[in-house]
C-alpha cells in the first residue's frame, strides 16, 4: 500500500510531466529541465533622532537709586537625526519537474 506522501510524491511527478507534455505540444519544443528563482528583498529602516538642548542665563544689574535686575535665558535646541536602512536578499532557485 502506498503512502500519503509517495502519492503526493507520484501526482506531483505526473501533473509536471502532463504540464512539460502539453507546454511541448503548444512551443513545439523539445521537452527540458525548467528552473523558476524568485528573489524577495526586505528592506528595514531605523531612524534614531537625538535632541540636545541648552540653556544659557545672562543676568545683568543695572543700579539707579533702585536695583533692577534683568535676567535673559536662550534655549537653543539641536535635533540630529540619523536613518539606518538594511536591505536582505534571498534568493530561492526551484525546479518544477524532472528531467526525462
């Protein structure tokens, strides 16, 4: 008794060989090894930004029978980002049917 898989195994192998057959009869060529890559590309990107900011305090005294005392602060804020692409390539060769 056969098993599932030989079955599988076997149809496979007639249904490659009826479609060699019938490729054969409409190109009118001669029947051969037919080997079908496809490739598929991922491509990852990561992006990091750092920010940085700073801060200066100026104070200034101005005395006139009163004292006034002005302070100024300056943000200054810097942003840098940076972009990381990663692109994989696989490349899978497979054959559809046997030869002869």
């Amino acid at each position: 008794m056969l098993s599932s898989l030989k079955i599988r195994k076997l149809m496979w192998v007639i249904i490659s060989v009826h479609k060699c057959h019938k490729d054969f009869l409409k190109n009118s060529m001669h029947c051969t090894n037919h080997t079908h890559t496809h490739t598929h590309t991922h491509t990852h990107t990561h992006t990091h930004t750092h920010t940085h900011t700073h801060t200066h305090t100026h104070t200034h005294t101005h005395t006139h029978t009163h004292t006034h005392t002005h302070t100024h602060t300056h943000t200054h804020t810097h942003t840098h980002t940076h972009t990381h692409t990663h692109t994989h390539t696989h490349t899978h060769t497979h054959t559809l049917w046997p030869t002869g």
